[in-house]
C-alpha cells in the first residue's frame, strides 16, 4: 500500500514541483476561496485553460478541493491529456485532507480499478467518509455497493435508504434508481420495491429534468416507455416521443432504437421508414445488436430502403455476432433454400441452434423447418412438429402456420383438420407478414369442415389465446382422450 502511494506522488511531483508537501501543507484561506469559486465558474463555461490557472497554484499550496477538481481533470483528459496517475495521486492528497470530492474520486478508482487495483471494500470505506459529508455521488456509489454485497455486506434496505438520501441532493442518477427501484419492469432486480408505477413516474421525471447527466438520458428513456403505454401515469404518445428524442440526443442508444421502433410501426407518431432508418443507423454505429437486427429486416423487406439480400445478411450477421437471438435465426433462415443466400445447411444448424438455446420462437421455427425437410440432418416430421409448437408457444405465426400443416396432413402428429383451422386462426389474429397465407388457409379448412368441428374449432382458439398452443393442445387432447372413453363405455352398455 506504501509503495503504491509513493509512486501515485511520484506522478504529479512530476508534472508540479512542491507537491510532495502540498498535502500537508494548508493553503491561505485569504484569497483562495475566490479563486476557487472562479475555477469552478469556469469549468462550468467548459473554459478549461482559465479553471486550470486557477486550480493549479491552489492545488500545490494544498488546497483540498482544488486538488479534487485538479484530479477530475486529468481524469477526463480536460484542458490536459488524461493521466490516471496524476489524477490519483491528487485525489490522493485530497482525501488525505479529508475532502469528500478526494475521497469520493479516489473511492471510484479502488471501485473500478482504475489507476489503482480493483478493492471494493476500500471504495466502500472512501465512499463512506465522502458520504457522511454529503457527497451525493459518494452515497448513490456506495448504495449500488450495499446494493450487490461488494466491499460490504449486503443490504437492500441500506441501499435503498442511500438512493433516496441521494436522490434528496437532486442527484440524477439516484432519482433514476429511485425509480427502477419502484418501476414493475424492475422487478427482478437484485433489490426493488413493492411495485408502484405512479412512484417510479415521479422519481424517472425529477431526473429526465435534468437532460444532459448519466441519469437524467436513462429516466427519459424510461419515462418515454411509460407515457407511451400509459403505466403509471395517462398515456402521452407526444410527450414519449419528445422524451426518446431528449435522452437519443444526450446518447441513450436504447432511446434511439425506441425511436426506430416507433417510427417503423407508426406507434404513437405517424409510420416513416426513412426514420426510423435514420435513428436504427445512429444506433448500431455503436455496435447495439437489436438496431442491427432490425436494419437487417428493413433490407430485407425493402422498407424505406432498396432490398438487399446483401446489406440484410451483413446487418443480421453483425448482430447474430453480438448474441441477438433473432438475428441469429434470420441469418440461419437465409442460409436455407431460398433463403437469400447460398444454401449452408451447417451454418444455417448452427445459428438456428443458437438461437433456441436463448429460447427464441424464430430458432425453433427454423429448426422445425430444417428436419422437416432434412436439410443436412436426417428427416423427422416428429421432431419438426415439436419445434413447431414449441415456437408457436411463443407467438410465432409462421411456426403456427407450419404446425398446421402438420395437423392437415398428419405429418409427425395425428390428422386433426380441427387443430389446423385453430392454428390458422391464431395466426391470422397476429396480423402481421402471415396475415394473408393465415386467412388462406382458414377459408380452405373451414369449408371442409361440419358444423360440430367448427365449433370444436373455435372453442380451441379461445383456449389457445386464454393460454398457449401447447397448453391448449394438451387439454384438447385429453378431452379427446375422455370423450373417447365415454363413447366406448357407452358401446359396451349397448352390447
């Protein structure tokens, strides 16, 4: 620990001579107040040369806060070139003094291993003493550490007690967490709340008032979903969007595919492709998986865009390499026959594959269809059928369609013309790219079928929609199962 501390002063005794003695060394409180309060008025202005002029000389006369905000600097690289070392061995000299901006710095580099080694119950320590002073950043840092047991023992009411007496300063990133605290989607969290969306609204607005902070770009995100599905508060279609808007333009990659989203399906704002390309582009130049996927989708349908199988397959695969499930069965799709691309059955096996080990219906789907038609494994319908319904489960409206086929003709499953109509159905009912072949084959089924099995028919797809294809087939067959034994029960009274 002492050779570390000597080596960290060794830095900025470098860079300042008279450093070495600047900790202990008080600075002149006459004067060094004002020049203080000019340093930080002008490094709020971004004037960076005219905060170091003054942060420097009171630094080495050992002022402890201009110390710290000397150390913020050459973190950030401001006015400077970024020097961990000398940004360390400054707040170094300023915890040492007892400052809480020092001990909170010096708190984040035990806490991340930055400039220092990685030791979370010394940050836990530091952010102790800074937070005792009040630091809210050094309360909110030292509750996400109670929060998961690092450094400390865990303690889920300490941390949310730490939160809210950040989040009382006005310190964004508390009020955010405040808000995931008591926000339902949350819920699983490490640590959360009884859940209460009216809360979780209150806490997410006193935070996105604040654009321009780490916090305030995630409540915005999260506050737009709410006002756009009317959680929590009325629903506000104009106020989502306005909210995407302010936390894509401060960086929230999250937000600029909501943005995306919204523009493609024409959710709360009117349907403009070109948009919604727009912020897709914006966000997987930061390498974000979903906003490939779906630039991958809108090449390949040619929405607001030339269609290219080309430009789809690079998007997909570039997000199936960043482990999206659903590009991982796209790609895998396209490598079938017909698919786009040169037919590869094992690339096509492997990505599918991949894709159903994160339990994704389109993995199944794709599965399903390889033995199916045994492309590079050998055939079987059985099989097939199963991944069918097991996508189907899952709301996969092709895998309902295929699954019918299957029942039509008795492939892998037993004949049954009743399932097949009940499938079409909950296919059609999704209303998407299968909405015409879904009516298609509903309309041939139906005029096969008597009035008794339309009824049984229907009755399945309600059941289906209550529940899903799988649990609704599994009563549907026991019905059977039961009405069957009453028949023959009744056969043998009558012998």
């Amino acid at each position: 620990m002492i050779r570390v501390r000597v080596l960290l002063c060794v830095a900025a005794c470098l860079l300042f001579p008279g450093f070495a003695n600047a900790a202990t060394k008080p600075a002149d409180a006459a004067g060094s107040s004002a020049s203080l309060r000019a340093g930080m008025d002008a490094l709020a202005r971004k004037d960076y040369a005219a905060a170091l002029a003054h942060f420097r000389p009171l630094a080495k006369a050992g002022n402890a806060e201009a110390q710290a905000q000397l150390a913020r600097m050459y973190f950030y690289g401001q006015g400077v070139r970024s020097d961990l070392g000398t940004s360390t061995a400054l707040y170094r000299m300023s915890a040492e003094q007892g400052n809480a901006d020092g001990e909170y710095g010096l708190g984040v580099g035990y806490d991340r291993g930055e400039g220092l080694p990685q030791n979370y119950s010394l940050a836990a320590q530091l952010y102790e003493r800074s937070a005792k002073q009040g630091n809210a950043k050094a309360q909110y840092n030292l509750g996400v550490l109670t929060e998961y047991g690092h450094g400390v023992p865990q303690d889920c009411d300490a941390a949310v007690r730490l939160f809210r007496e950040s989040a009382a300063q006005g310190y964004a990133t508390a009020e955010y967490a405040m808000g995931k605290q008591y926000d339902e989607y949350y819920a699983g969290d490490t640590c959360s709340l009884p859940h209460d969306n009216v809360e979780a609204v209150k806490w997410y607005r006193l935070a996105a008032a604040q654009p321009g902070t780490d916090g305030g770009k995630e409540a915005a995100n999260n506050l737009a979903v709410m006002y756009n599905y009317g959680e929590g508060t009325s629903r506000d279609a104009d106020g989502a969007m306005a909210l995407y808007r302010q936390a894509a333009k401060d960086g929230n990659v999250t937000a600029m595919v909501n943005l995306g989203k919204s523009y493609e399906f024409g959710d709360g704002v009117r349907k403009d492709y070109r948009e919604a390309l727009k912020w897709y582009r914006l966000a997987a130049k930061t390498g974000d998986d979903q906003a490939e996927n779906n630039l991958g989708m809108m090449y390949q349908h040619g929405w607001g865009v030339k269609k290219s199988v080309e430009m789809a397959a690079q998007y997909f695969l570039a997000a199936a390499k960043h482990g999206n499930a659903y590009a991982q069965a796209n790609i895998g799709l396209m490598y079938l026959p017909d698919g786009g691309l040169s037919r590869d059955d094992k690339k096509s096996f492997a990505w599918c594959t991949r894709a159903a080990d994160q339990g994704n219906p389109n993995g199944y789907n794709c599965l399903g269809m390889i033995y199916s038609f045994g492309y590079g494994v050998g055939k079987d319908s059985e099989r097939a059928a199963n991944f069918f319904a097991f996508a189907a489960s899952r709301g996969n409206s092709s895998a309902m369609l295929n699954l019918a086929v299957c029942f039509l003709n008795g492939t892998g499953c037993r004949k049954d013309p009743v399932v097949a109509l009940a499938l079409s159905q909950l296919a059609f009912a999704k209303h998407d790219s299968e909405e015409s072949t879904a009516r298609s084959y509903s309309e041939s089924i139906t005029a096969q079928l008597s009035a008794e099995q339309l009824g049984s028919a229907t009755r399945l797809y309600a059941d289906m929609r209550k529940t899903n294809v799988i649990q609704a087939l599994d009563s549907y067959r026991a019905l059977a199962k039961t009405k069957a034994a009453i028949e023959a029960s009744r056969d043998g009274r009558h012998r």
